[in-house]
C-alpha cells in the first residue's frame, strides 16, 4: 500500500464515522458518509490493480490465493462484529442473520437485509463480489469495456427510481462495482504516468474541490449523491496523493498517520456499534466531549482487535 494512501483511508473513515454520530443538536454528516465509501471502493479497485495487475498480465496470477487472502483481511473481522452484535442486541438467529454471516445481504434489495445485524458490514458483501470479478475484469480491460461499463451506469441510474435509490444504486454490489473498475481504471493511467509534473499547491486544491464537493451535497439530486458527485474530485485526489510528493503527503507519510491507517478496517467495522453503545449508555454531555469519548473507545478497541487479529492470522 503507498503510504499516502494508507493515511488516506483514516481520513475518509472518519468521514463515515461522523455520518453516523447524530447526537443531540449535530447530525449524522451523510455527505462525508457517502464520499468515504466511494473512495474506498475506487481505493480497493487501484490497490488490486497495483498489486495483482501484473501478475494477471504476465498469467502468473493465482485466484485461490487471491481470494483467501482477501478473506483472510475481512471475514474473520466480520464474524467477530457480527457475533458481538448477536450477543449484544440478542437478536434470533433467522434468515437475515445467515445472509449477513454469508456477506450476501446487499444482494437482497430491502433495507431490512442489507442493514441487518452489523449495518456497515453491506460494504463487504459488496466488496466481495468486487474481488471475486475483479481478474477476469482485469485481464479484459479494453476501450469498449470501459463504454460497456459507463453505458450501463448511465442506464442504471437513468431507471431507478428514487424511491429505491439506496437499495440500488448504494448498495447493490453490481453497481458498486462501477466505482471499484474506475479505481482499476486509475490504476492503468497511474501505471503509464508514474511521473506525473504536479504543480505545486494541487494537494491543497483538490482538498478544496472535496470540501467544496462536500458543501454542495445538499442541493444535488439524491442519484447522484451515492458516488458520480465524487468522482470527478477522488480521480485526480488518489493519483495525485499516489505521487507522495508535496506537503500534505509529507504529513500523511509520518509514523502516527500511517498508524491510523492501519486501523482503518476495525475502525469502519467497529465504529457504528460503538457510537450506538456509547449514546445509549453514557449520561448527557457536551456534544465534543461525547464526540471526543466515542473517538476515543472506537480507536483503542480497533487497536485492541487489530493487534489480536493480526496475530490469530498474520494479517498484513
């Protein structure tokens, strides 16, 4: 993983974290939700491509290998926060909970299953079925792959009614997908520009044009809020931040960034069930210092679990 990027997962994250903290008078930064998700699926896309890329062309690559190790990162994760979910909630074992414990719950459009248990975890029954088509998209890569992509995105989004806009066109892994072959797309003109000339001070520009992408969240149309909002500014915002040049990389390049990136897995697995604990059991407080408290516990039980789970499977 390039550092930058590494740090950069902690940041959009935390994004996510804060579209779920709704307490008292602030609620939940949906903006921030939405943009952290599309950036780690188009982030997973180019770190595939970055790391499997080559193999895939040079027809070394191993599938079995590649989705083990995959599953190896998520699942036991995954199985450790749904159990905690099912102990804590003392929820009855029925059909939602097997496709949850399955990551197949975003394949079912209804709310109830694809939010069911863990609710973060839909992003890795998506996720998943991302890894699983990303070789055979991979070694297929072509100009008119590209426009069969992007024509049935345009249809997609054209047909869905908005009623059903987050069933479809946030969650369902088929349209995920879309963000994820940009990231593979990124990665193919990263991989050709490996030298880009960056002007100085494009770092800081582009962290204006997402805060700016991010004000105008509100007044755009709820199709386009899921993702197509976003791109425009994550596609040159991961190339750039992938040349680790200038002073914003250099800050997400020192040890404690880099520290926080690595947490970031537990952190978004995490994070929602602990605010949800903590709002319900703590007394009334100041919203910052409750802010301050559920940041806190949600980074050092994500460090408690990556240590254990780093060890139990060697994960890297």
């Amino acid at each position: 993983m390039i550092g930058t990027l590494q740090s950069l997962r902690f940041i959009f994250v935390m994004m996510i974290f804060m579209s779920h903290f709704d307490y008292r008078d602030i609620r939940g930064f949906d903006a921030g939700g939405d943009c952290g998700v599309a950036f780690f699926f188009m982030l997973s896309g180019f770190v595939c491509s970055l790391g499997y890329g080559q193999r895939i062309c040079e027809g070394v690559f191993r599938y079995g290998d590649f989705i083990w190790k995959r599953l190896k990162k998520l699942y036991p994760l995954h199985l450790f926060c749904l159990l905690f979910f099912l102990l804590v909630s003392q929820t009855t074992l029925d059909l939602k909970v097997l496709a949850n414990a399955l990551l197949l719950q975003s394949w079912v459009p209804d709310p109830d299953w694809y939010f069911s248990c863990n609710k973060v975890s839909w992003f890795l029954s998506s996720l998943l079925f991302c890894y699983v088509v990303f070789p055979w998209v991979y070694r297929h890569l072509s100009e008119y792959l590209t426009l069969a992509v992007l024509t049935a995105c345009a249809v997609v989004y054209w047909l869905t009614p908005y009623d059903r806009v987050n069933a479809v066109l946030y969650v369902f892994p088929a349209v995920r997908f879309i963000d994820f072959y940009i990231g593979m797309l990124l990665y193919q003109f990263y991989e050709r520009k490996k030298t880009l000339s960056i002007p100085k001070g494009t770092e800081l520009l582009l962290i204006f044009v997402l805060l700016l992408t991010l004000a105008v969240y509100p007044f755009t149309d709820a199709k386009l809020r899921n993702a197509p909002l976003y791109w425009v500014v994550l596609m040159p915002l991961i190339l750039v931040f992938a040349q680790e040049k200038g002073l914003v990389s250099s800050l997400l390049k020192t040890k404690p960034m880099l520290f926080l990136g690595s947490l970031t897995m537990p952190v978004f697995l995490t994070h929602q069930m602990i605010i949800g604990i903590l709002l319900h059991r703590l007394p009334e407080m100041p919203v910052m210092l409750m802010l301050m408290v559920c940041v806190f516990v949600t980074l050092t039980i994500s460090w408690g679990v990556q240590i254990i789970f780093s060890r139990l499977f060697r994960l890297r």
